[in-house]
C-alpha cells in the first residue's frame, strides 16, 4: 500500500501497538477509515468556517484540561503569553477561534503555498478570526514568535509533531523514535514562558449542545498543565531543547493514543520512514536503533 492512506496506517500501527500490545489488520483498517473520515472533515470545515456565526463555532468547540484555568490567569487575567505544542488534529481554525475568544488572539506559524490566491484567502479568513499568520521559511522567524510571546494576551501555538525540513528533534513516542519542530522548546526556553500542550479530539453533540451547534459534533480542546522550563535551563542549550521537546511529546502522545482517529498524520515521521541521507546532524543514537530494526527486518525475512 502506498500514498497517504498507506502512511497513515503505518502511523497509526505504532499508536495502536504501542497502546495495545498488538492490532490486526481489522483493526488498524477500521482506524484508518476514521481517520481519513476526521481528515476529509477538517478540509470541509475549512473552506466553510468563515460562513458560520461566533456563536456556532464556539458551540463547537469546549475548552477543558488541567492546563486551562492556569492559561486563562496568565494570558486573560494578567497582561502575560505563552508558546503551545499542538499537532495534527481536529480543527486548527475552530481551535484558534476558541483560544482567541476563551484565552487570548493567537500568533501561529503556516507554509506557504504554491497557490498564493489560496493562501492570502486563508490568511484573511484567520484573520477576521483574530489569528494573526506568519509564513514559515521567513528570516528570522523565531525571532518574530519570540517578539510576539513579549507582548501582552498573546498565544503562540505551534505546529510541531511532524518536522519535514532537514533539520527537527529526535524523541521517543509510541515505542518508536519520531521527529518533531524544535519551536516550541526554543521558544519555551528563550523566553522562560512556561509551555502548554493542546490535543484537540472529535465528540457527540446532544441536546441543547447540538442545537447551538447546529450539528451533531464538536471538538473538544485538551490543554495540559504548563511544563516548567526552570527545571531544564541548567542544562547546556541543546541537551535542553532536546529534554523540554520530549516533555511535551510525552504528555501529547499519552492523548493521541487516546483518540488515534482523530490525528491526520499522512506523512512519515516515524525512523523507520525516514530518508537518513537527506536529515542533518542525525545522533549516533537513532542511527544504531534505525541499523538494528532494518537488521531485525532482514532477520525476519530470512526466516519466512
């Protein structure tokens, strides 16, 4: 199997073993299937959200975890800011909307698209959402984040459980290795904001929920409690960058196991997938684990 179905149930394989033990090809199939239902979904709403009320999208979408009261005293109460993690799931636009209206606006990161009619569309339907959008591949784009994160009542969520560039850090997730965006670290680290983690997930509407909405489900939006950067700035820089990017993999991975269907991961990011010759400054680490699963790979193969 190839393409991004394929890739999505390669992703998902390592979820459901790693929470279950095992999965069959039953079982991963059905995953993939809402998976690529959730995936579809999101494209629809995309091109929608801007047609629907205030009042619809945030029926949509309910705020909860550990993390919110902390995030709403520090970035809606008080004049502070934050960096998040977030990933590939649910909504990003509904996501955004809520943070801006329930928290604080919102500074994230996109790529730019070849099409540019699109992507100025995009931008000013986020906008008008109080989603301010700044392009990846800008120079000195950390900077600007970091610059963002000095102002008051501001969010900077970043997308970063997939790092497609030549560069990105090696953590551990799912009984594998996974690369992800050094961003959210970086951030963390050189302003000294403590760092929210966000897992967004699909849920049944009833009642009065799924009339306000005006359908039959909504997102719920899971922020965790804030990891303390003090705890890792005696560390040298990369070691900490490194330590703070595998603590907030480790509480982002525990909700994705949680809901793998709605995590819209088609592209390869486990070791296993990945192109060893075309990343920079691969740790002798994860090139020793990528050596013994292709010798486990080949062992497997002799003995059929």
């Amino acid at each position: 199997m190839s393409g991004g179905v394929g890739q999505l149930e390669r992703n998902l394989c390592h979820v459901l073993e790693s929470r279950d033990g095992s999965v069959s090809k039953k079982g991963l199939r059905k995953a993939s299937l809402q998976g690529m239902r959730s995936y579809f979904t999101y494209f629809a709403e995309a091109m929608t959200v801007d047609g629907q009320s205030d009042e619809r999208l945030l029926a949509r979408a309910r705020p909860i975890g550990p993390g919110l009261p902390i995030c709403k005293e520090l970035v809606h109460d008080n004049p502070g800011s934050a960096p998040m993690a977030i990933s590939h799931q649910g909504n990003w636009d509904y996501e955004g909307f809520l943070a801006a209206n329930v928290l604080a606006p919102v500074t994230v990161t996109a790529e730019r698209l070849k099409n540019e009619k699109l992507l100025n569309t995009f931008i000013e339907i986020r906008k008008r959402m109080d989603i301010t959008v700044l392009l990846t591949g800008q120079p000195h784009l950390i900077e600007k984040l970091e610059d963002a994160l000095s102002k008051p009542h501001v969010l900077v969520p970043l997308l970063a459980d997939r790092d497609l560039s030549r560069y990105g850090e090696f953590v551990h997730a799912f009984g594998s290795t996974i690369r992800v965006a050094r961003g959210p670290a970086t951030l963390a680290l050189d302003t000294g904001k403590p760092l929210f983690v966000v897992n967004m997930f699909r849920e049944r509407l009833h009642g009065e929920a799924r009339r306000k909405a005006g359908i039959g489900y909504g997102y719920v939006v899971d922020l965790s409690a804030p990891i303390d950067i003090a705890q890792f700035r005696g560390l040298p820089r990369e070691e900490a960058i490194h330590a703070i990017s595998q603590a907030w993999v480790d509480v982002w991975s525990r909700d994705i196991a949680a809901h793998p269907e709605d995590w819209h991961m088609l592209q390869p990011i486990f070791v296993e997938d990945l192109d060893m010759s075309r990343l920079k400054d691969v740790p002798d680490d994860v090139l020793a684990e990528l050596r013994q699963i292709n010798a486990d790979d080949n062992t497997k193969s002799i003995g059929k």
